[in-house]
C-alpha cells in the first residue's frame, strides 16, 4: 500500500474491502499491517475501510510538528482529498482514534457522514489525565514491557484476562507498535492530554452513536455520556460488561451489532 506526502510527514494507509467509504481510527497502535481483522468482519465486509499508521507508528513518519488531535484530524483530512472521498462514515474504535474523529467532524463536516465514537474523551479529567502521565511514566522508567502489562491491566475484562494473559502479554501482543519507540508515544499522550472539544461538541453535526463501556477503567461512561449530551441529537448505546478493549467473540458480536443497526439505518 502507498506511502503519501501529506502535511509535512508520510502517512501510510491501507484500503480493504468495497463499498460506501469508512475510516477506522483506533488509539496507540495500528489496524495496518495485517491487523485489519480488529475493525470488525461487518465493516469489511460491507465498507471500503481506509487504515493508516499515526504519526511516528509503523511505515508513518513524524515531524517537529506539536502534537494534538487537531494536528492528525488534519492528516485525516489530507488523506481523504488526496483520495477523492468524501462522505465518510468515521469509526473512532477507541481512544485517541474517536478524538481525532471529533475534530474531523468539527473542522470538515463535508467529509464525514456520520460518526461513532467509544472508549473515549471531549477533555480529560483529573483520573483520566493521571492515568496518561502514569503510562508515560512507567514506560520511560520502566520500559515497554511494564507499560505493556499495566495497560493490559487496565484495558481487558478480567476474566478475558485472566484466560488471555499469556497470549497478551509480549512482542506479539497489544502495543507492539510502541517497542523501541517511545517518543513516538510520548507524542501521542501529550495530543491526548491537551485534547480538549467540551465547547465544540455542540458544531458536530453530522448523526453521531456514542458506544458507552461501563467496565472501561480508562474512559468509562462518566466521560462518555458528556458526549452524548453534548453533541446535537447523538444516539448513546451501552453494550453491558465492555471493558476498554472489546475482546473476546461475544463482546465483538455485540459491537457490531450495535455498529450495523447504527450504520443501516442511516442508509434507509
């Protein structure tokens, strides 16, 4: 797949599948490289799904450029008219990735159909803001394996883990991206941390599902449903014992359910 010359760094992006366009966004690592599978069977099978590498992760290059989500919305949008495409479904599957969503959605509303966002923020709180500096913490003190397990800790519903935690734990596991690479993630925390559309929410016009976890550790409903709120005529659905990383058939089966009723009934 092709590397391109977009606002100052290469981006390098895939295209998977057929149909109407949707950019899939996720948080600290990638869908690319082989790792399509985690957008979700529904969306292949039924999307032209576009990925891509963040800044600084994979074959996606950096610059001096200060991190924010304004910054890779803005990629996102360069990546889109350098496509042609417009009228995306955008699907920001968890953290960083549906804040960048936001802003696509805010900054260019003539590229985007609809949005869904979960596991996510409109401006961090006093937990959710200790909880970035502490994983920045242990993996500039600690090193990638114990940033790897904390998260992991924080991330996965514990008898996913519990049953999983020899297959998610090590350079085969979740945030393999990150290994070697810290600043590269350093970067993406600070955009994280300085992330902030609690007054913008409100110019988001474009139908909107707010997936909601209530096991999520990270960003649980008390900062999802301000989101709900806050975005004109958003639909919220809670999908009960999701955690901040939907793993497992069932909990999958259940995202996607919700994604497909969402998405099907805009196209009726």
């Amino acid at each position: 797949m092709p590397i391109l010359e977009i606002n100052d760094h290469k981006m390098y992006f895939e295209v998977h599948g057929e149909g109407p366009p949707a950019l899939c966004m996720g948080g600290w690592g990638t869908y690319c490289h082989g790792n399509e599978h985690h957008v979700g069977k529904y969306l292949l099978e039924n999307y032209q799904v576009i990925i891509f590498d963040h800044r600084g992760l994979g074959k996606s290059t950096d610059n001096e450029s200060t991190p924010s989500m304004s910054l890779y919305a803005e990629d996102c949008a360069g990546l889109l008219d350098h496509l042609g495409i417009s009228n995306v479904s955008v699907v920001g599957l968890i953290g960083m990735g549906a804040c960048i969503g936001q802003e696509l959605a805010i900054k260019r509303p003539d590229l985007v159909k609809c949005l869904v966002n979960m596991n996510t923020w409109a401006k961090p709180d006093l937990l959710l803001r200790h909880q970035l500096e502490t994983f920045r913490e242990v993996h500039r003190e600690m090193g990638w394996e114990a940033f790897q397990k904390l998260v992991c800790l924080w991330s996965f519903e514990e008898s996913f883990y519990l049953e999983n935690a020899n297959r998610l734990l090590g350079p085969k596991g979740p945030w393999r991206e990150l290994i070697g690479r810290f600043d590269a993630h350093a970067r993406l925390i600070e955009a994280c941390l300085t992330h902030d559309t609690v007054s913008r929410l409100e110019n988001i016009s474009c139908p909107t599902l707010i997936i909601h976890c209530p096991l999520d550790l990270v960003n649980g409903p008390r900062l999802t449903i301000p989101i709900e709120k806050a975005i004109p005529n958003a639909k919220g659905v809670t999908i009960d014992g999701a955690a901040h990383v939907l793993a497992g058939r069932t909990m999958r089966e259940k995202y996607a359910e919700v994604l497909k009723g969402f998405l099907q009934e805009l196209n009726e």
